[in-house]
C-alpha cells in the first residue's frame, strides 16, 4: 500500500494517541521519535540485507561497510521487538542499546528510559510497536523526503503540545523558509552550520532548497550544529539521518564551550542560520578573556541577562572571510527588535555597520511564534557584500497585514509575503512602506540606529478621498436632512406646537 504524506503524518501522529495519559505531552518526543527513527532505520536495514543476501550470500550481507545507514543487529530488529509481549520496555531499552554499541555515531541520541516510565505497561508499548508495523518504512515503501516531512510534521506537533517551551526547539517553518532564501545561492562543498540548532529544521530546509529549488545534491554540502539541550540535540541527530542527510550535532552551549573549532580558532562556515534565544543569560564573567577572540567589538561585554550581541558576534566570528578563507560567508539570524535600537547597544552596532557586514534588516510581524507576541526581525550578515550593494543597508517592514495571515492563535508569513521579502532583498529594491536601501552616512547621522521606522514609512497609507464622490454623498445626506425637517414641521403643526 503506498501512503500518501497526509495518510503518513496521520499514521505517525495517531501514536501520541496510543499514549496519551501515560505520560505528559511534553515528554511524548522523548518516546515516539526514537521509535520512528527506529522502525524506519530496521525497515531499511532489513531491505539492503536482504538484497545482499540474495545476490550475494549471507557472510557477505555482514558487511558493515555495505550500508549507508546505521546497521541494525542481529536480534534486534523490528521483527524482534514486536515478538515480545513481556517486559517490552526493558526490551526496547536493550534494543537502543545494541544499536548504539553497533553505531558509534548514535552515542547519546537514544536517552529515553522506558523502563522508568511506569505507566508506559507491556500493553501501551506493545500497542506503540504493532501501530507502528502497520506500515513499512523503508526507502522503497516510503521515498526520503516524504518521510522526513512527516517527522519533522511529528516534531512540530510535540513542540505545539508543549507550548511555549515547544518553541525553545522548534521554529516555525515559514520563518524558516525565509531564513534560507536570504543566504541561498547554496553551491556544491558549502558548509551550513546552526549553533542554536534545536531539532535541525534550519539545516533541513537549506537541503530541501539545495535540492527542490536550486537543483543541487545536499550529500555534496555539509550540516553541522550544536544544541545545549541534549534530549533536543538527539532530536536533531535523528531528523538529519532521517533525511538522509550527512551531518554533525554536538552537545554544549555554543557561546560557553564551541564544539567547532579549528586548533586555536572557530571553524568559519560559507552559511549560518539561526534562532538563537532570545535575552538569555550567557557566561559573561567566564568569558571575560574569550580563547576565540569573539567578543572585540567593544571593551565591554553585553550584559549578562541579555545575551543577544553575544550570539551575534559569535556567529559573525563563525562566517567565512575573504582574508581568510579566499571566500565570504552570509548568516540570517532571527533576532528581537530591541537588538536593532537598545541605547546602550550601540557600542556593537556601530562597529557591525562600519565593517559592512550587515547587509539586510527583514522586521516581521508580531505574534509568529507559539505562545510569544515579541516583535522580531532577521538580520542579514555578510563578509563579502557585493559591491554594488557597499556601505548599504536595506530595510524590509514586512510587518504589515499584506505579509501575513492571522490564525486562531498566532500569525504566520504567508508564501507570497516571503516571496515579496526575498525579491525585494535580491533585487536590491525600494519600494513605498515596505523596503528601501539606505547609505551608512544616513544610519551614522542616526546615531547607528537601525530601527526599521527610522528608514521605512511603516504608517498605515490614508485612504485616498474621491472628492466628486464625497460631495455627492454629502448633498444627498442634506436632501435627506431637509425631508426630514419638512415632516417634523409638518407633525409639530399638527400638534399644535410652535
């Protein structure tokens, strides 16, 4: 039976239903997608084996190098996990790790317990595992790409059932989208890195659009990212395998302890993106004397309780140069809007817009992220500007109604509102109350300021009067006005009133 993705995303999200009740939701993530992932590795695996085992016998199907995905062992496939019908939670934790101790890649991606989930009985889990067999998983059955839509259509799913914490892992896709399509022009051997990578959907786009929009082979680019949640992190691991996509998640926080560096520098990547939290905390007086040399745009570090700068100067120190690498690199980063105006942040504007890195400002509308109403924008930086475009800033307001449609509990970017940003922003373009490109003399006479009204005309436009039409208007409500009187006149006489 061939699936159609609804019917699949349908499929995968009918097993929350299996255990709701057993756990909270916000733990559902921690114990239905590790399953998935399995039961779609399993299918594949079981596929190739059998392949070779035809073809070419069984000592050689043992070949570990035969496969490229992770090799399942022995006893430990799907088919042997749905034989069990005692102590299911026990056997799928043994599982895991077998699969682990298999595939020295998957260390610390498996982490849920599902033994310590008690209500999670021989029962639940056995109905989990024969819901989950409906259906083959495997490559033929279910092409990549489909499957790796409804996973990440699971995880959007979790991340809507745990609310606001939900979004600490999850960007929504049309904000996404956007993000991609402001550094694109992907080509062959690029690097593409999110430091705050949450379940990956930055990375997993920038491939899609390598390969839907651009023609492109996303094996030949490489994705890496670093996560401080480890639960999220193994989320990230899975989706990217799941996709069928070559890539590197590390653990730890990005600005305290950066997993990706080069001996005594950071590793600089061609593409940036992120959603990095915003106003957080960050180790200021640990990093006071920076190993990497991150935070020099100024004597002083941003504040401690409002980590912004911090990230953004970290990912600009993550961009490749032309100094250094023959090549410039481009990042969009979601940011809130105070970043664009805090008084006493100009300290690092200012050495941002005199090195002409920033290269574009995109404000959003309100209300885009699950249960947080914050304004937001995206900035667009770049080592290596054209010079066409030198000493410049465009400003994009895409905050209006045109951009956006309002649903019942947040607003979302509409596809021709991020395709009115993205040409606008490759076209350079200046357009009345939504973009204009605007010299750096004019944001230094404003005191670095980079509020987006400052630049843009973001009133709303006053609705043009037809005079004609309002005259007409206006002598028929006196016509009307003059009846009236001339029958009040006519019942006051009537009724003998003066």
């Amino acid at each position: 039976m061939t699936l159609s993705l609804d019917e699949l995303e349908s499929h995968l999200f009918k097993c929350a239903d299996i255990i709701r009740d057993a756990v909270d939701p916000t733990d559902y993530k921690e114990y239905i997608l590790p399953l998935v992932y399995y039961k779609s590795i399993s299918d594949e695996f079981e596929t190739q084996y059998s392949e070779h085992v035809e073809e070419y016998g069984k000592e050689f199907a043992g070949r570990e190098n035969l496969y490229d995905i992770p090799v399942v062992p022995e006893g430990y496939r799907w088919a042997d996990l749905r034989s069990v019908s005692d102590n299911v939670d026990q056997a799928l934790n043994e599982a895991f790790d077998a699969l682990t101790q298999q595939n020295a890649e998957l260390a610390g991606v498996f982490r849920a317990d599902y033994i310590d989930a008690d209500a999670l009985d021989d029962d639940r889990l056995g109905k989990l595992i024969e819901h989950l067999s409906k259906h083959d998983l495997d490559r033929e059955s279910v092409p990549p790409d489909m499957l790796g839509e409804a996973y990440m259509d699971l995880v959007r799913h979790f991340a809507e059932a745990e609310g606001k914490s939900g979004g600490q892992f999850f960007t929504p896709p049309h904000i996404v989208r956007l993000c991609v399509r402001l550094v694109d022009d992907f080509a062959d051997g690029d690097t593409v890195h999110d430091p705050t990578v949450g379940s990956g959907g930055m990375l997993i786009e920038a491939a899609e659009y390598y390969h839907n929009e651009q023609g492109g082979d996303p094996a030949k680019l490489t994705f890496t990212g670093q996560e401080i949640n480890p639960d999220i992190a193994a989320i990230a691991t899975m989706n990217l395998s799941i996709h069928g996509l070559n890539g590197t998640i590390e653990r730890e926080d990005s600005l305290s302890n950066p997993q990706f560096t080069d001996g005594e520098e950071l590793t600089r990547f061609d593409r940036v993106l992120a959603n990095f939290p915003f106003s957080s905390d960050w180790a200021k007086s640990e990093l006071q004397d920076d190993p990497w040399g991150r935070f020099d745009w100024h004597e002083k570090l941003p504040r401690a309780d409002r980590g912004d700068y911090a990230f953004i100067m970290h990912m600009a120190e993550q961009l490749k140069t032309p100094a250094t690498d023959g090549t410039g690199g481009k990042a969009a980063i979601v940011i809130p809007h105070g970043v664009l105006f805090r008084k006493h942040e100009k300290r690092y504007r200012k050495p941002m817009l005199e090195s002409d890195l920033v290269e574009a400002i995109v404000g959003l509308p309100e209300n885009l992220f699950q249960n947080n109403s914050i304004p937001s924008a995206i900035l667009v930086l770049n080592t290596d500007k054209p010079e066409e475009r030198a000493d410049e800033v465009q400003f994009i307001h895409a905050a209006a109604e045109a951009f956006y449609d309002e649903l019942s509990n947040q607003n979302e970017l509409t596809d021709e509102g991020v395709a009115h940003i993205v040409e606008n922003f490759r076209e350079w373009t200046t357009e009345e109350r939504v973009s204009r490109t605007v010299p750096l003399e004019e944001i230094r006479e404003n005191d670095y300021n980079l509020n987006i009204a400052l630049y843009v005309d973001t009133t709303e436009p006053e609705e043009e009067i037809d005079v004609e039409e309002e005259l007409g208007k206006l002598r028929e409500l006196q016509e009307e006005r003059a009846e009236i009187e001339a029958r009040m006149d006519q019942h006051m006489e009537a009724l003998n009133y003066e």
